[in-house]
C-alpha cells in the first residue's frame, strides 16, 4: 500500500484524535490516565532495549521464510537480522505500551501472533511474569533468533513455529480461556478477521485482544473496521499503530479514536 494512502489515514486520524480529557467513559479515561500515557521508566524498559540494540549490531543474516501479507506461501529469503531488528521488532513506545498493558491487566492465557525477533514478547512477558504467553512465528530460523532473546531477558515464552492457519486452532483446542491476543502477522484481511474470530472462541468478559498496523493497507483498515463492528466487541481504541479491543458487557458500545 502506498506511502499516500496511510499518509491520508493518519491525517484523518489526527483530525480526530482525543486525548484523555476528551473521553466521558470512566473505564476508557482511567486506563489512559493510568496505562497508556504513564510516563514512568520501568527498569524492565532497559532490559528490552539493550537486547533490542544487541540485535541491531548484529551482522548475520538469516534465511526467512516468510507466509504474510505480500508474500508467496513458503517464498524464503536472506535478510540480515539488524534490519529485521529496525523495522520489525516491536521495540520504543508501542513496545513499552505492550508492557504496560500486560502488566496492568495481568492475563494469565495469553497469545502472541507473529514473534519476530522476541522484542514484543520480551515486553508482555516482563510487565506480566506470572502469564503464560505462547508465540506464534511462520519462520524458524527467526524463532531460533527470538529464542536467544527470550533466554537473554531471563523469560521462558513458548514458541509453536508454523503457519498460523495450521497451528492457532490446535493451540485454542488445547486451553480453556485465552485472556490476552496480540495479533501481529499476516496483515491481510482476510486471515486477520479469521484469527480474531478464532480467538474469540476462547476469550471471555475480561479478555484484551490486540491488533499492530491497523492502516497497514486498505485491507488492514476493512478487517479493523470488521472488528470493531462485531457483535461481541464493546469497546475499542484506534492509536492508528495499534488497535485495542474489549469485550466487556457492561460497557457501551464505544469506539475512540487515541491520540498516542
């Protein structure tokens, strides 16, 4: 999708961008006064951001096989892990608001879609010890490499490699409840509106579901705009980077737009 295009979605969403002292829902307000826009400097930031830096000095390449939105079903090709690093890991602010929220909510079950090199999984596993979070990753060589940064920030995530399609719905089959989605692979309609679907099989009142690149295309835009639509969703906050949505019943259906 051209440069245009998201240039024209984040100009719309500027336009209508709030901050907190624009919101009149109680549960949406102390969530950004508390989470989103804390400002503190947890240590574990630090942790993140020195492996973080490690792999952008790295000068090996791995073989990436790679199932997502513009590629050929098993296309593989070299890249080097410091530029993976630069423009894949999720790391800076969106990746210390991952923290955050983990660490605020506490979910016990929880999923990541799209592991890269470990960075988000780093962050939702820090803010939350006591969670589980299995991740999801199509490449193994990148697993492999993700891998090392979990063993390097001390957390113990569970990697299942494979193609979403072939390994997500085992997962769901296995688990009673997932509290906690971050969806971050793929980036095509279609299968985003399918993973979401499918997790919701599992999720309950309380579950937080997580959406990266939301105008990463058109068709990113559609599924989020599916989404929100959705008969069990209640709530939801647009940060044009990432979206999050909410279940809980005894909210109004709501959709707001962050300024982030």
């Amino acid at each position: 999708m051209s440069h245009l295009w998201r240039a024209k979605q984040y100009a719309k969403y500027l336009s209508k961008a709030k901050n907190r002292h624009g919101i009149h829902s109680p549960f949406v307000y102390k969530l950004l006064d508390k989470v989103i826009y804390d400002k503190t400097e947890f240590p574990e930031y630090e942790t993140v951001t020195t492996i973080r830096k490690q792999l952008l000095k790295r000068t090996d390449s791995i073989e990436i096989t790679d199932l997502g939105a513009g590629s050929t079903v098993n296309k593989s090709n070299k890249r080097k892990i410091a530029d993976i690093a630069k423009n894949s890991a999720k790391g800076g602010k969106w990746g210390e608001l991952l923290y955050r929220l983990s660490k605020h909510f506490q979910p016990e079950i929880m999923i990541e879609l799209g592991t890269s090199l470990g960075i988000g999984g780093l962050y939702q596993s820090l803010g939350n010890p006591n969670g589980k979070l299995t991740t999801f990753e199509g490449c193994p060589n990148t697993a492999a490499v993700a891998q090392e940064s979990f063993n390097k920030g001390k957390v113990n995530p569970a990697i299942i490699e494979g193609n979403f399609d072939n390994t997500l719905q085992a997962f769901l089959d296995s688990i009673e409840k997932l509290d906690w989605a971050f969806i971050d692979g793929n980036h095509q309609k279609e299968p985003t509106i399918r993973y979401f679907e499918q997790c919701l099989q599992k999720c309950h009142n309380d579950s937080v579901l997580l959406f990266d690149d939301i105008y990463w295309s058109k068709g990113m835009a559609e599924a989020w705009e599916n989404i929100k639509t959705h008969e069990r969703v209640n709530v939801t906050l647009d940060l044009f980077q990432v979206g999050i949505v909410f279940l809980r019943k005894e909210q109004p259906k709501q959709h707001f737009i962050i300024r982030y």
